[in-house]
C-alpha cells in the first residue's frame, strides 16, 4: 500500500514540475505605438505575433498607444502594427527564451496613409458589471461623469452597496464593511468611511471591487464586505488631474486632484477643503412612575473639514515597486446648544431651567505609509510589505452654563486632550500555481496606543473662576496590541470554485484609569472562512459561504470618563468589554446578462456576544448608560438586487434588503423582535448634448435596539450634469429632499420602570452648484478586447 501511495506522490510531483517548467517558459513582449510625424500616441492599432509565419497571439493597443502580449512561447517571431490610416509596419525577428524574458520593443512609429479617409468615431467600452468569484467589479468608466461627484456618489450606483445620507456604507444589511482605496485601509485616508468617501473625487475612480465574501486576507473585525476602490493611475509620461468646487445651502466646498509620471517616478497628490454648517433640534420626553420631564434642544453647529496627501512610487523595475506617502487632517468644530428643560405637575408642563453648552474641538492627525510590492516576471508570485504610522491629537472642550429664573446658579467647563498613536506593519505573499490553484499567507500587527487626560472644573462665582474637580478628572490609558496570522487556498474543480482559509489573531490589551491598573485578559481567535461557488452556466453562479468575524469596542464605549453635559443623560464608558463575534452563513445566486444584473442573497448571522448600550433611570428621572456585553443578536434576511441597462444611456438599478431581528439579553431579562427593511433606487440617464440626470434614494425603516427602536432615514437627491464638447469642463446641480426641509428621526426606549421618547430634527436639504474642470493629457477609453469570466 505504501509503495502505491509513493508512486502516487512522484507522479502528482513530476506533473506539477511539468506544469510549472511550462508556465516559466511563457514570455511577454511590450512596447509602445506613435505616429511619426506628430510623435503623438496611436489608440487602438492592431499588434500581432508572428512565428514562422503562424499568428501566436495580438492585441490593440490602449488609449496611450500601449501594448503588451503575454504567454508567448519561446520561439522566434516578429509583429507586425496596422491602424486605420496608417501603413501596416513589420518588425525585424526577435527571440524569445529564458535569456529573453522579456522583450520591449521601444517606440514603433507608423506612418499615415497618403488616402483621404473619412472621420470615424471608435468608442470602446467595458462591461458595466463583472463577476468575481468572491463578488463583483463594477467599471465606473462605463457611466457617464457627474461634476463634482465623490466616491459617495459613485457607491450610490454599485450593485450591492447602500450609502445613507450621511455617507454610511452596508451590504447586504451589514454596516461592517472595510474600505480599501487603490489596495490601501481607508484608515489612511479619514477618521471615518463617510469622510474618507466624500475626498475622493468621482472622475479619478475607474473601477469598484465588492466582495461579498472575504478572504481570511483581510482583518476578522468589521469585514462582512470589503470595498476597494481602484482610482486612475497613469502609465505613460504625463501630468493630469481635476478641480472642482461646491456652492451650496449647508457647505462649500473645494477639492483637487493631480498626478504626474515621469520615467520610473509616479506622483500622485491630492486635497480636500470644506466648511460647514447646520442647526438641528430634538425634544426629549421622558415618562417614569413618579415624574414626566421634557428637554427641548437647539443645536448649531459650524466647523472646517481639511484632508490632503501626497504618494510617490518609484518602479525599481517592471516588477518591483516602492511607494511613500503622507497625509494630514485638519477639522475644528464648534456646537453651540440651548437646552430648555421642563418638568410636569399637576398635567402642566412647567420650565425648571436652561442649559447653555459651548463645546468647541480640535482634531488633528499625520499619517506615514511606506510599502514595497514585488512580482515575479511570470506575474504567478506576488509579495508586498506595508507600513503605516498614524498620530492624531483630539482636543474637546465644552463650557455649560444652567440658569434658573435668569440666575447663574450653576456653571463647569470639561477641558480633555487625548493622544492617539497607531502602528501597522503588514506583509503577504501569494502564488499562484497554474490557473486553477492560487495559495496566499500573510501576517500583520496592529498596535494602538491612547492617552487620555481630562479635567473637570466648577465654576466658583465669588472668584469669578473654575476650581479644578478631582472627583471627575482623570487620566486613561489604553494599549492594545493586535498579532494575525493567516493562510487562504483559492482552487477549481470543473465549474467548482472553493476557496477556503483560516485567520489566527492575539489580541493583548492594559488600560489605566486614575494611575490604577485595570486588569483586562487578553483573547485570541480562530477565525475560518469557506466559500464554494458553483457556475451553473455563462452567466449564473450559486455560492454558499461561511465565516467568523468579530468587532473589538470602540474607545468611547471603553473610556470610563463620566459625562455630566447632559443634564439628563450620564454616560461612561466600559474597559472590560470583550469584542463582539459573530458567525455568519450566505447563499445567493446572481446572474450577469448584458442588460440585467440580478443577485439574490441569503443570510443568517449568529451574535453571541453584542455590545449593547444599556440605560438604567435613577430616582431624580436621570439616565445613566453604559455598555455591557449583554446582548444576543441574530439576523435572518434576504437581499435583493437587480440592475437593470435598457439602452446604453439609461440604467436603473435597486436594492431590497429585508431582516427578521432578534435581540434579547438573559441577564436584564429583555428581548425585542421585528423586521428591519431598507430600500435603494438608482436612475441615471444619458441625454443629448452632453446631459444627464441621476436620481438616487434611500429608505430605511425602523432599526431595532434591545431597549427600543430608532426610525429610520428617508433620503434621495436629483442631480442634472453638463458636460462640454470637449468633456473638460462639468457643470451640475444636486439637490438633496428638496420636498423636505427637515428630516425626523424618532428614537425610542422603553423598559418596564420607564419610556423615553426622542424625537430629531435634522437640517438634511442641500443644494449644491459644482464645477469641475480636467487638467492635463485626456486619456481614452479603450476597449474591452476580453472579458474572462472569473477575473480572480
């Protein structure tokens, strides 16, 4: 039995040395087209490869006159180059083998034809959407441009995504969704991923990459879904960019992109600058056994918003790369609210005082990235090294003022500076053995490291001056540390596809709070992944995945400062709070035609560990929150998507997302169930003369909490696009609920010993006036000569 286990074993080896002799003597031969007499680049020319007198292989050459053919054989050849216009040219032979890799055949100039040939428009232009084994590619560059757009509008119309009003993003009802941009955490880039969406400017996106299941790559916290958006990068000689600004009711805005490559040197800079302002209100009513109390507040609020960056990479070769960067962030705020509080007697409603609150902020942060990416000649093994340091200063301060009967009874001020430094240093490898087999592994730390100083201050009116209160300020340290490992096997079998892997993290975390150590236990996590995918035919795929994810708390929920602003809301945070996990199970089906894309999605996700936000009333009718690890959450749903290209002009998309929720905690004794549904629509039409018109509209409704509900938002925007001949200059008007001045938002909670209702008032209508103008080299579209159907 051995010996045939043996025999079996040398010949599986003596296959895949073949196959892997046969892969290394595949070659590559590249250069570049012009014309001879402008010295300008010819789009579009016919390339093909010739030995001994057979056509091997061609191609077109792209909108800078590029070409590059790959899996040649070792042979010896010579090409020949056609356009229309222009005389065919042939190239003297030229050998291919391992000495020879690659061969760059430099400049090859045609020369016009002597005929008078009519004008003829060429438009290529690649499929909308493309299927991936883990998800989808959506190719921005196949919609028309809208001025002045951010990646927020471009995501609006990505099958799949739903963006809020306020730039948030889920798929397929998760809100923990990982932003990539060009490969790179958005992190990076903004505090959040609404900021970090509304800086990069739509014209610079070329494509969107959804995957619905990732890999064990990525980090188990926060990646149900992972978006990366792939921007334009130039790979001839030039210098291009956009600028663009934004008239409008609630902000300006003004935002600038550029990028120049010279030779081996990329660099690719970029800024964003807006202020703003808005004046929302809410009115409390809070019910107990003993009393009612209601609180009416009025909240304006102005602050700047200020991002910008640069990123060089240098080519050490074709397959080697460094990258560098930096990026600094800018956003002081002020919130100015008038708090007029009343309490009922005897069915009256009657004034008690009036909180006065100014809390101005400061924050402030640099970030350093480095990389390296390295690639073999045969593009099969890829290996990447990235590092980056961030440092952020966040300074919040508020000054409160209660008056009772117009006498200043009472008055503090809270002064907190908290310094936040981050490390990650993350490295991967993958290879990829024939067309069928790719392997990759990877390691990565993360180390986040804060410091918190607040002080709380009385104000003393004799002195006319603010006495420091011990009992309330405090110093908070926190450090945690982040160690994972992973390893991912992507294989076919026929028209199976499985990829399978297996994520290990260490989790070590110490926090100090009033120069007391806190004792907190650190945790590690095996986090497995499995996705089988089936293709039914050309256009249909059944999938089935699994995998295990987890949150770690944010620092807030984690910090136990204790927060006095509210007069009737206390809140602190918890240190001992473990991260959440969650096992979650899809199945879908989805099918590409040229003109419908459809997905349908089940879902089930399994929390046996929710952060939930927990409310207790004291006697004198004020709340006091903290958050607790109390909470089952189970979510069954389904989601619908199609999109929907009648004519090339005119595409309509939406996305139904409905879930059957279920939160209970055994400890408090509490359990709330219902369902939660949400509703996107997309519409965007191409008219004559450079026109266009995009609707887009969200609906959400009721979200549920284990203590109440929050409504959900109502939002959509029309927006009409202009775009002249020359496509450099863009003009467009956005209009946000322009039938709606206000949006209401009704929070909800409810237990056997109270009920609060808050309902919010949100500024949300917005028009806005952009222009943007194209700087530099216009780069063509080119075609798509072929579409594979498995990208991956």
């Amino acid at each position: 039995m051995r010996r045939y286990g043996l025999l079996l074993l040398l010949i599986i080896l003596r296959i895949s040395a073949a196959k892997a002799q046969y892969a290394d003597s595949l070659r590559v031969v590249q250069g570049v087209v012009t014309d001879s007499l402008t010295g300008k680049s010819v789009p579009f020319a016919t390339v093909s490869a010739f030995a001994q007198g057979k056509l091997i292989n061609g191609t077109l050459t792209d909108s800078l006159g590029r070409f590059r053919i790959e899996n040649l054989p070792n042979d010896t050849y010579h090409a020949t180059f056609s356009a229309v216009g222009y005389r065919t040219v042939q190239t003297p032979i030229w050998v291919l083998n391992s000495e020879h890799a690659t061969v760059d055949l430099g400049t090859v100039t045609l020369r016009q034809d002597a005929q008078n040939l009519k004008a003829v428009t060429v438009r290529g232009q690649k499929p909308l959407i493309e299927n991936r084994v883990d998800g989808i590619t959506f190719n921005v560059e196949s919609l028309p441009s809208i001025a002045g757009s951010s990646a927020s509008d471009i995501l609006r119309k990505v099958p799949l995504l739903s963006v809020d009003a306020n730039g948030g993003l889920s798929m397929r009802g998760s809100s923990h969704i990982r932003l990539f941009i060009d490969g790179k955490p958005s992190e990076i880039y903004g505090s959040s991923v609404a900021d970090v969406l509304k800086t990069i400017p739509g014209e610079s996106i070329i494509k969107v990459d959804v995957i619905t299941h990732p890999s064990a790559r990525y980090d188990a916290e926060g990646t149900d879904g992972v978006v990366n958006v792939i921007t334009r990068k130039l790979r001839n000689n030039a210098t291009n960019g956009n600028i663009s600004g934004v008239l409008g009711n609630r902000s300006d805005v003004v935002m600038a992109d550029m990028q120049s490559k010279r030779n081996k040197w990329l660099v690719k800079m970029d800024g964003y600058y807006q202020t703003y302002w808005n004046q929302n209100g809410s009115v409390l009513t809070r019910e107990t056994n003993q009393l009612r109390v209601v609180q009416q507040n009025e909240t304006r609020n102005t602050g700047t918003f200020a991002v910008g960056g640069i990123n060089v990479l240098y080519s050490l070769d074709s397959t080697k790369t460094l990258n560098a960067g930096y990026r600094i962030r800018y956003m002081p705020n002020q919130t100015s609210l008038v708090s007029d509080n009343f309490q009922s007697e005897k069915g009256m409603l009657l004034p008690t005082f009036q909180r006065q609150i100014y809390t101005p902020s400061d924050v402030s942060g640099n970030i350093f990235t480095s990389g390296y990416t390295g690639t073999s000649k045969d593009k099969r093994k890829e290996f990447s090294i990235l590092g980056t340091y961030f440092v952020a200063n966040n300074d919040n301060r508020y000054v409160l003022s209660q008056t009772d009967n117009d006498v200043l009874p009472y008055g503090e001020n809270f002064d907190s500076h908290t310094l936040n430094r981050e490390l990650i240093l993350q490295t991967d490898y993958s290879q990829t053995f024939t067309n069928k087999l790719k392997w990759e592994t990877g390691g990565k730390f993360y180390g986040k490291y804060i410091d918190s100083d607040s002080r709380f201050g009385i104000y003393d009116s004799q002195n006319v001056t603010y006495r420091n209160d011990p009992l309330r300020s405090n110093v908070f340290t926190y450090r945690s540390g982040v160690y994972a490992a992973y390893t991912n096997l992507n294989f076919q079998v026929k028209n199976w596809q499985f990829m399978t892997g297996l994520r290990y993290e260490v989790t070590a975390l110490s926090a100090t709070f009033k120069e007391v150590p806190l004792r907190i236990p650190p945790f590690q996590n095996l986090m497995p992944n499995v996705l089988i995918s089936k293709s039914l035919d050309k256009k249909s795929t059944l999938k089935l995945g699994y995998s295990t994810k987890l949150v770690r708390p944010y620092f807030q929920f984690l910090n136990p400062t204790v927060n006095n602003s509210d007069s009737l809301n206390v809140q602190s945070g918890n240190p001992y709070l473990q991260p959440e996990l969650t096992r979650r199970y899809q199945i879908s089906y989805s099918r590409n035609d040229p003109m419908l894309f459809s997905d349908v999605a089940l879902f089930f996700n399994n929390n046996q560990n929710s952060i939930e936000s927990i409310r207790t009333a004291r006697a004198d009718g004020v709340f006091y929150t903290t958050w607790q690890n109390v909470g089952r959450n189970q979510r069954l749903g389904m989601s619908v998507n199609l999109n929907w290209k009648p004519t090339p002009k005119i595409s309509l998309g939406t996305t139904l997302t409905v879930q059957y929720v279920k939160l209970e905690s055994p400890v408090m004794l509490l359990r709330n169930t219902g369902l939660m549904r949400q509703l996107v629509l997309n519409y965007s039409h191409k008219l004559p003369r450079n026109f266009s018109i995009d609707f887009y509209g969200f609906f959400d409704g009721n979200n549920l909490m284990l203590q109440g509900y929050r409504s959900g938002w109502k939002y959509y925007s029309l927006t009409f696009s202009k775009k002249s001949a020359n496509e450099r200059f863009n003009v467009s008007l956005r209009m946000d609920t322009p039938l709606t001045t206000y949006t209401f938002i009704d929070e909800e909670i409810r237990t056997e010993s109270f009920r609060q209702l808050t309902s919010n008032r949100y500024q949300n209508q917005n028009i806005r006036l952009t222009f943007s103008y194209k700087l530099g080299k216009k780069e063509i579209k080119g075609p798509r000569v072929r579409q594979a159907e498995n990208p991956d």
